[in-house]
C-alpha cells in the first residue's frame, strides 16, 4: 500500500521570519519550524487514480470521491513530534 504524505506548518510565522532575519538565529528558526510541523501519512490502494483525479482537480474537475474512497479503505496516522501512531 503506497502513502501519501502531507505536512503542515501549525506555528507561527512572526517569530520564524523574525529568528531568520537574524543570523545568529537560523539554527534556532529550523528547529522551532520542524517542532511546529504537522505530518499525516495516509495509506493509499490505488494511488494512480488519486494522481488522476487530483491532476484534473486543477483543470475545474474534483478528487473529492476518490479521496473519500481511499480514505475508507485506509488506514491514517498522526506524526507530531515523533509521536508515532497518535491517531487523527
């Protein structure tokens, strides 16, 4: 079963730009950006008609029934943290 892996930044902005306009602060600006990040694998059975259906999802059409499909069959787990199989 392949995964589809999304990832979201859940912090907030100020304070990365700001520890990224400083030098001193970058290394500081990296962690505080991966502590914040939400990642969501989701196992896929047929991921070619999910690329599909996304892919004409930029041309006006809609994957929302093949994600609704997949997500039945499915199994979704949570990473924050390194928290491993946290559930959604």
């Amino acid at each position: 079963m392949d995964k589809i892996i999304r990832r979201q930044f859940l912090g907030s902005w100020v304070p990365f730009l700001g520890l990224c306009i400083s030098v001193i602060g970058i290394p500081i600006a990296i962690l505080y950006y991966k502590q914040c990040m939400l990642i969501v694998e989701e196992g896929l059975e047929n991921p070619s008609a999910f690329l599909e259906a996304y892919r004409a999802g930029r041309r006006g059409g809609s994957c929302e029934a093949v994600i609704k499909q997949n997500s039945t069959q499915a199994s979704s787990r949570c990473r924050i943290f390194g928290a491993e199989n946290a559930s959604i």
